[in-house]
C-alpha cells in the first residue's frame, strides 16, 4: 500500500515535469521560428568586392640579381593599409608558384598587417613609413642567403613605392616583433629607404 503523502509528492512531480516539457517545447518551436526568420531576411547576394586595378609588383629574379616591373590585375581596396597588405600578398603568392624567378615557401596570410605612419623628422616631405608585419612561418620559411634575402626585402620596398608613392620607408616586423634577420642575413632592425630598391628598365606586359 503506497502512503497518501507519495502519492501526493508523485503527482506534483508529474506536474512540474509535463509543465518543464512543454515549455521545452514552445522554446524550441520559438527558436525554430527565429531561425527560420533569419533565413529570410539574411542577404542572397555576395559581398561586394573591390573593383580590379592594374597594380605594378617589383618581382625578384635570382638568376641575374635583379628586380623587374610587372602589371598584374588586381583587386585593390581603397583603404591604404589593406591595398599595401593586397599588392604584397600577390608578390608573394608569385614567388611561391612553380618556376618562380625567385622561389620563397608560400604560408597563408604571410603579409600579417601593413601599418602606415608619418615620417616625422625634417625634409620628410609628408611620406610615409610603412610597417610590414611579417607571419613568423614565412620568415622562418624563407631560404637563407644574403642575395636572396636582400632581393625579397628590395621587391617587397620596391612594390609598396610603386603602388603608393608617398611610402618612402619601410621597417619589419615578424609576428609583431622585431627580428634581427629574416632568415640570417637581411637586418630586420632597419628602415629601408624605397628610393634604395631600383629596378630594372624593362617592364613585362600587363599579366592577370
């Protein structure tokens, strides 16, 4: 024979757990709804993109030392800092590609950041110091070698005049701190000057 007082207890507990249960259930049908809702309103269209510019990369090449002027078709966003990062990205996908003049290890987002600031200092004439944040995989990555270094230190110097005039000095950061060499040899403690990275007359035609 159950005692009248667990009877009692059992029947409230049923209650209470009917009662849990569907509540449960209008807030999983509510959340449903809400999903679904967000479905409807949520864009059909990609973002928009920025538009593609012609954009001149100063690219190495190791079989004579030099640095040679390429167009390339880019898409390039107006922002200063993210057109720097957008050029740079491109160099250095061209040097990771098969049969590449100057051939670096590709690592995703190897250009990190691109910060632009004043040049402060007398006779600066309003330029600009760019620094280029580095990922630490690309310069641990990076063949060693003074030539070889150097190169990709001028082309990267080179390609950021070029799309940006008014960029006349460039510092390095790896990871976001400073770094003695990039993979022993170029001294990453440095400004470069952009007017130092000088290329070769020739120019190639324009390339996608």
């Amino acid at each position: 024979m159950i005692p009248r007082y667990q009877k009692i207890v059992f029947a409230v507990l049923l209650v209470i757990s009917i009662a849990m249960a569907t509540v449960l259930v209008r807030l999983r049908e509510r959340a449903h709804d809400r999903l679904l809702k967000g479905e409807d309103v949520a864009p059909t269209t990609a973002p928009a993109v920025a538009p593609a510019e012609q954009a001149t990369l100063v690219v190495a090449n190791d079989a004579d030392g030099t640095l040679v002027t390429e167009q390339r078709s880019l898409p390039l966003p107006k922002d200063p800092g993210a057109r720097a990062r957008a050029v740079l990205d491109r160099l250095l996908e061209i040097y990771a590609t098969d049969g590449a003049t100057h051939p670096v290890p590709g690592v995703p987002r190897a250009v990190a950041q691109v910060f632009l600031l004043p040049v402060s200092g007398k006779n600066k004439n309003g330029g600009q110091l760019a620094v280029v944040n580095l990922a630490g995989a690309f310069a641990d990555g990076h063949p060693s070698g003074i030539e070889t270094e150097a190169l990709t230190i001028e082309s990267i110097c080179g390609t950021l005049h070029a799309n940006l005039p008014q960029i006349t000095e460039v510092r390095f950061l790896v990871d976001g701190a400073s770094r003695a060499t990039l993979a022993g040899h170029a001294d990453l403690t440095r400004t470069y000057l952009t007017a130092e990275a000088v290329t070769t007359t020739a120019e190639t035609g324009a390339t996608p």
